[in-house]
C-alpha cells in the first residue's frame, strides 16, 4: 500500500492529528495538498512527528475553502499540477482539505483530487451528536465515486452508540482516538491506527 487520504466529515474534526497519528505508526511522510489559513498542518505534523514532510502544493492565506482561498488572490488551482507534484514513491500520508465535496475550483471538488490520487480514504469524523448523518453521508460520496474506505476514526470522547451505529450502518471500520492532551509528539506516539 503506497498510503491513505485522510478526509473528514467536515473541518475542524480531527483530520490532521489523525494524520499524525497514523504518520508517527508506520514511519510514512506527509502531505497536505491544499493549505488554506496561516496554521500550517504540515509544520504541525513534522513538529510532533518528526517524519519526513512534502510541503508542495497550494498554499492561500484566507481560512475558507480552497475555491474561494484561491479566488481571493486571484488564482484558480489545478488540480492536474497539484498530482505531479504528489511525491508517491512509498508510504505517505495524505490530507485533505475540509470535507469531500469541498470545491477546489469551479470544476473540481476535494473528492476529484482524492480519486486522481486513488488512495484507501481514511475518514476522520467527530463522536458527538450530529455525527452519524455526517459520516454516513461522507461513506456514502466516496464509495460513489469507486473509492477504497479503509476505516473512521471518530475523535473525542468515547460515544459506543455512535460508533456502533457508524459501524453497522457504514459497513466499515471504526477506530477512536481521543482527544490528546496536551497535544505532544509523546501524546501522538503513545496512539496507533
């Protein structure tokens, strides 16, 4: 296997820790395609991980999704040009940007690049309330599109009822991951996936 795409439900769940998480487990690389926002992801995985990064691709300042991140300094990202840089040669952990049908252009979606790439999708989702139809919903884009669905991590606190429901519904893998705290390259290394 050269790697997985590590997607979400949304933004905000947990994606890049569970990236981490999975990176620091197997001693693979990471790679974030697409950064939107002044946090970089790719700093943060290296930093607590300490593996080797690919910090090529699409770097826009604004916090929003890639389409209008891009258009706000009057650019239109290609997505052809973002997979010749992709840097797959062995192990590499991929993560995307937000949820599966975020837009990247006015073509193209978060989804698009995920099926170029054609790796295993690993799904982070939350545990909380609301979860279930967000999962659910993402499971049911991906496999649309021919995607490979190797598990969930559902990220928090525990919530059996959630993830049993995800399980069964999903026909799929559920992992958890706490949240770590603090988040420490100790916290991250202590977890595997």
């Amino acid at each position: 296997m050269r790697g997985y795409f590590v997607t979400g439900t949304d933004t905000g769940v947990g994606k890049t820790v569970v990236s981490a998480v999975l990176a620091a487990s197997r001693g693979w690389g990471y790679w974030k395609p697409i950064q939107t926002g002044d946090e970089s992801d790719t700093a943060t995985v290296s930093q607590l991980t300490g593996c080797r990064v690919w910090d090529r691709g699409e770097r826009l300042p604004d916090p929003v999704s890639p389409h209008l991140a891009a258009r706000r300094v009057g650019k239109v990202i290609d997505v052809d040009a973002i997979v010749a840089q992709s840097p797959f040669k062995d192990g590499w952990i991929v993560e995307g940007a937000g949820g599966v049908l975020v837009p990247i252009n006015d073509n193209e979606k978060m989804i698009d690049l995920m099926v170029m790439l054609n790796l295993p999708v690993v799904v982070a989702a939350r545990t909380t309330l609301g979860t279930i139809n967000h999962t659910l919903l993402t499971l049911q884009a991906l496999r649309t599109q021919g995607l490979d669905v190797a598990k969930v991590v559902m990220v928090g606190d525990p919530n059996p009822d959630n993830r049993e429901a995800i399980q069964d519904y999903g026909d799929v893998e559920v992992d958890e991951l706490p949240w770590i705290r603090p988040l420490t390259p100790e916290g991250v290394r202590a977890h595997r996936l």
